[in-house]
C-alpha cells in the first residue's frame, strides 16, 4: 500500500490564527485599575498555547497595534521546532520601545486621541494571508482576530472599511474581541461584513474562558456551534456637517458626501484635487483640467 | 468501452485492442476530438515556462507582471480624475447566428453569458448604488430582458433562461431601445452601454450614423466588446460617444476586457447634473421580530431592515423602498466607492541594480515577512517607507 497522501493529513480543522494585539500605552494606562496589559498577556499566551495544541499543525501569528506603527512579533511555523508562545514577549518588548520613540518624533498623528493603527496591522495580517494562499492548493484556513480596546480614530475609516472588503472577498473572518469601556462600531462592522464573532466580555478577568469557547474553533466547526450572535450593528451614517448619525440624509452624486439637510453646495467636491466644486442643480461649467474625455 | 481487465484474459485483451484500432480509424475520419485539438491545434505545451533550474514554473510570471503594470498605468492615469459613482448601465448581448459559432467552446454564447455573469456580480461588487438592465439583438429586433435594477440574481437568473440564438443582429435597433430606456433615468446618473457584439455585420432599418448622434446628444457612453473582429462602425460608435473597443481574443482576455468595464469609468462632467440625493439608512431588524416584507409580500422571522420613512421591511440593501421610492442604503456601501474616490498610491518599483547589493535590502518583505533572498521583483513604497514582494 502505497503510504498516506499529505492532503490527508491537513484536514478540515488545521487553522491559521492571525491575532492583533493593541499595544496602545494611552490605552492600557487609562485602564489600569481594572486590568493591567502583563494580565492580558498572560490570558492570550495561555490561549496561542492552547492553539497551539489543538492540532499540530495550528499556525499562529501576532501583531502587535501600536500608535505610529505594526509589527510582527511572533510566528509559530518560523523555527525549526514549533515555539510556545511565550517567545512573544522580548519582541513585544522591543516594538514597544520603537513605537514609543516615533512618538515623541512626531506629535501629530492625526488618528484621533489615542487611537491605535488598527488599519496597519489588518493590511498586514491580510498580506501575510495572501502569502499564504498563494503557496500552493494545500493550506490552512486563515482567520483574523482583532484584541482591541482603543477608541476608533475616525481617520482611519475608509483605510479598515477597504480591509474588511478585501478580506470579504478573500472570505477571511474576522473576529473581535473588545476589551475597552465602549463598543467599536468599525468592528462590529467588520465582524458582520466578513462574517466572524464580535464580543465585548463583561468580565475581564475570565477572558481567557471567552476565548477559549467563543474563538478557539475552527472555521468548519463553527457551523454546529451557537456563538454569539451580531446584535444591534448598527449601519448609520453620520453627516459630513455635524458628525451626528443620521437615518436619512441626502447624497452628493459626484463625491458621495452625506449631508443631513439639503443645501447649495458640496463642500468636500471643492477639496478634492480636479474635481469641479459641485452646485447643486446646475449643469457644471466644462473645466479643461478636471474632465478628460477617454477613448 | 474496451474491457481492461488486470487479471487479462487473453482472448478479451487481443479483441479490446482491435476495437481500439478501430475506433482509431473512425476518429481520423471524423475530425479529431475537443481533447485532441487542445493538443494539435492549439499546442497547450508552448505556454509552459521554465525557470532558472529547468523546473516548471507553475505560474506565468510575465503574465502577471504585465497585468500589473496594465493596472498601474490605468491607476496613474485616472488617480485625481472624477467618476461617474452612480451609473445606469445596459448589457446588450448580441443573440444573433453568429453567436452559436463553436470558435469558443461549446459556443459564443455561453461564454458570453458566463463572463456576463461574473461582470454583473463584480460591478454590484464596486458600485453599489447603480443598476444595471439587460437587452438582447436576436432575429433583428432588440428586446429588453430585465429592466434597470439592483439585484445580481434577477438578471442572472432572467439570462441563463433565454440563451438561444439565430437571426440577424441590429446594432442600430439596440441603440435606439436603449436610448428611449435611458430617458427615463434622474439627471444624475451616468448613462453607460456595454455592448457583446459576436456578429460580423448589422442589419439596420435606417441610418445608423443618426442613431450614434442621438445617443451622443443624449449623453450615453457606449462601449463594445466584440468577439470576432474590429469593425468600422463600432469602433467609430465608441469614438464619438466615448467609450471604448476592444475585440477579444480568446476566453481568459475576453475576461480581462469585460471586467475592466466594472471598476467606474473617468466622467465627463457635463454629463451628469450634480445633485443631491435623499437616502436613507436603515437599522438592521432585532433578531426574533416577525413581519411582512415588502419584497416577497411574506411572512419572514428575524433579520430585514426597516425604511426609516415609511418603516417597510426589506429584505437586502442596496435597494429601493416598494412603498415609499426611498433610496436605501447602508455605509458599507457608501464605503466601498471611496475606493474609487481615494485610490492608493501606486508602488514603485525598485530597480535592479538595488536588488543586486544585499546589504541595501533588509531581510523579510514589510507585508508578509517571506525572505526576500531571492526577490524577483520588489516594490518600495514612500508612505510605508519599505520594501514589498510582487505578488
């Protein structure tokens, strides 16, 4: 008998973990009485090890969330032996200390009071997916879960709405697992878009228990599990104008601004770079430097 | 079938082996087989590359360069030009004789409908909040399949029913129906046409050159994708109405040319009045609440979204309110045309004299950390201020 063929052997359970952990010093330090960041780590390292475990051929990779940057901190399939999580820790360390010094460089992020850069470290963990994909027909399943507690930086929205699509089309999931005071709506959005499981556990001090229930499983198994469902995502746009969440508004046709009350012009037409400044209602002067006519 | 059995009876073999003969015999007679013209005609071997150490390289690199310098170059020249966001675009398939050709397997057209397929799924996939209709050039009349609308499946569903063809194909008559159809949209949107266009020839009832000028006095940009050979008057339809023909030359580039049309074209500003729309973005329905939708005019349990004006149920967005003509949206779909509105800036490509001297690169690609011992080609970005593999 011939012996077994190696796609036997990488069954439908072998998954590929991408976590992201928010290393946002602002964060962790507003936090502190509640829970400090050494007891998160210890929840997530006792949880990557029990990945680890759960098949021998698990894959795990962090990124760590910084204010100013992202980086790779650790992959369990680089080594000759398969390492334990723990080997994390002296890389964390180290990106921490850089993030922090291209802070006191520049001040101004532009990403919103303490927000971390959450849209990096996606783009990454999708990369690094992609990679994956395209080393042959035989892989494991990817999936992406997102540890963060960091407020959203509005900045950075149309950069993750871009990564959740991508990772829609590629049919990643990805989860979330909030451990801030508030709720994120960016990924409540990515949880449903791309279908993974959003939670904001109440009690931070078992969070290795939500993990381990809610997103220790594989992709195929999901489907005889009853995980916790999306409630209350909620799509609302807010308005350009005012930054309130409007349920009907009107829409700039050239540019897609929302606006809550109907008004003469569109004031975000005339700061794109050649685009002609939108009035309403009026067909638009031809201007030899914004339209070009393609053949 | 010849009977092979292992344990080989003789008497079966010998005779297994002279039915093969001839059957051999017949087949030279008859033409040869789809299988065998892969072989013979068309040599399926000459498109296997090799790389440095005489493996088979299993995907073609020059292919996949040459596609993304083809992307680049469109992104470069359209990075700060306006869109048409909101579009209205008719597919005219072409059903006449010359679609049942068999130059592409089995026929031209269902080819033609499997890459409409794909196309309708992609372009609901980059603008939501446009439509498209479909109408069909068969015995040379134009009819109209399915009207204007948002949903991928109606379409699909209405094409993959009506796939038969013969009679002549009236490029003019198309151009007519699809103008009268045009009329009726809002002055903001942008009027598209995308034409299949199979047939060597038209048969038109008058003048055709009247038809092209009233579609550019309309307004409607009309692009051909033709499956045989470059004609004068389509490629002079695309020119005074500006759009753009390409003729296909087998299945995978017939692909490439029709997706292309997906992403939002450059527009031309008179074209489309600016307007502001009224839209509205409905909230998700709790989980166990049971209601009538407004689209199948049934019971449903659980999810749906309720029109903030007139608080119908519907059953998917983007979509329009039956009740109350509400545009409905939700932000993910505003969303994913900022896309088009905010492109990212294009890598640039670092040349080879850099790859050459190891020490300038650092170790691991930025995105994935695979080695970049062997780089093949690298990309450096200025805001990312590193290095990036190709694929």
């Amino acid at each position: 008998m011939s012996p077994p063929v190696p796609s036997k052997i990488l069954t439908d359970d072998v998954s590929l973990l991408m976590v992201l952990i928010d290393s946002n010093p602002h964060f962790w330090s507003s936090i502190k009485p509640h829970f400090s960041f050494s007891k998160f780590l210890s929840h997530v390292l006792a949880f990557l090890n029990s990945i680890l475990l759960l098949n021998q051929l698990n894959q795990v990779v962090v990124i760590a969330t910084g204010i100013n940057s992202c980086g790779y901190v650790f992959d369990s399939s680089s080594g000759s032996v398969s390492q334990r999580a723990e080997s994390l820790l002296p890389k964390l360390e180290e990106f921490a200390e850089n993030d922090e010094s291209l802070s006191e460089r520049d001040d101004d992020s532009g990403n919103g009071v303490g927000s971390s850069l959450l849209s990096g470290s996606l783009s990454m963990a999708l990369c690094y997916i992609q990679r994956v994909f395209r080393s042959g027909p035989l892989h494991p399943q990817p999936r992406i879960i997102c540890l963060h507690g960091s407020p959203d930086g509005p900045g950075q929205y149309v950069a993750i709405m871009n990564s959740i699509f991508s990772a829609q089309r590629s049919m990643v999931p990805i989860d979330s697992c909030v451990i801030g005071i508030q709720h994120s709506a960016f990924l409540q959005q990515a949880s449903y878009i791309t279908g993974g499981v959003y939670l904001k556990p109440q009690q931070l001090d078992g969070l290795f228990q939500y993990l381990a229930t809610v997103f220790a499983t594989d992709l195929h198994s999901r489907n005889f599990l009853q995980l916790p469902k999306p409630v209350g995502v909620d799509f609302r746009a807010s308005c350009f104008c005012h930054k309130n969440t409007i349920d009907m508004g009107f829409i700039c046709s050239v540019c897609l601004s929302i606006f809550c009350k109907h008004q003469k012009k569109c004031s975000t037409c005339g700061m794109l770079p050649n685009v002609c400044r939108s009035i309403f209602g009026q067909a638009q002067t031809r201007d030899p430097s914004a339209s070009q006519q393609r053949k | 079938m010849m009977n092979r059995d292992i344990n080989g009876e003789g008497r079966k073999l010998n005779r297994g082996e002279e039915e093969e003969e001839e059957d051999e015999d017949e087949e030279s007679g008859r033409g040869r087989d789809a299988w065998e013209r892969a072989y013979a005609d068309e040599r399926s071997w000459e498109s296997l590359q090799e790389d440095e150490s005489g493996l088979l390289r299993p995907i073609d690199n020059k292919a996949l360069h040459h596609a993304q310098y083809r992307r680049r170059l469109r992104t470069a020249t359209t990075a700060g030009i306006q869109k048409g966001l909101i579009r209205y675009l008719y597919i005219v398939i072409d059903l006449s004789r010359a679609a049942g050709e068999m130059d592409y397997k089995p026929s031209r057209m269902v080819v033609v409908a499997r890459q409409v397929e794909a196309f309708i799924r992609e372009f609901f996939d980059q603008n939501p909040l446009s439509q498209i209709g479909l109408v069909t050039l068969k015995d040379g009349v134009a009819q109209c399949l399915t009207d204007l609308g948002g949903s991928p499946e109606s379409h699909i569903k209405a094409l993959m029913g009506k796939l038969e063809c013969s009679g002549d194909s009236s490029l003019q008559n198309g151009l007519d129906l699809v103008h009268d159809l045009l009329n009726q949209i809002p002055s903001y949107g942008h009027r598209e046409v995308l034409i299949l266009y199979s047939a060597l020839s038209t048969c038109d009832p008058g003048d055709i050159m009247e038809t092209i000028q009233k579609c550019k006095g309309a307004k409607i940009r009309c692009s051909i994708v033709g499956l045989s050979a470059e004609l004068y008057i389509c490629k002079y339809l695309c020119q005074e109405t500006g759009g753009l023909y390409s003729v296909a030359l087998d299945e995978p580039h017939l692909k490439e040319l029709v997706l292309e049309h997906a992403p939002p074209p450059p527009a031309i500003a008179e074209f489309a009045i600016a307007n502001l729309i009224k839209m509205g973005f409905p909230q998700r329905a709790a989980e166990g609440v049971i209601s009538i939708c407004s689209c199948h005019k049934e019971a449903k349990f659980g999810g749906g979204y309720t029109c903030p004006r007139c608080k119908a149920r519907v059953c998917e967005l983007p979509t329009e309110c039956r009740i109350c003509g509400l545009t409905l949206v939700s932000s993910p779909h505003l969303a994913r045309s900022y896309h088009h509105l905010f492109p990212i800036t294009p890598f640039d490509d670092v040349s080879p004299s850099i790859t050459n001297i190891p020490q300038k690169l650092p170790k691991s690609c930025f995105g994935c950390q695979q080695s970049l011992l062997n780089p093949g080609s690298l990309f450096f970005s200025t805001e990312i201020a590193n290095f990036q593999k190709l694929d």
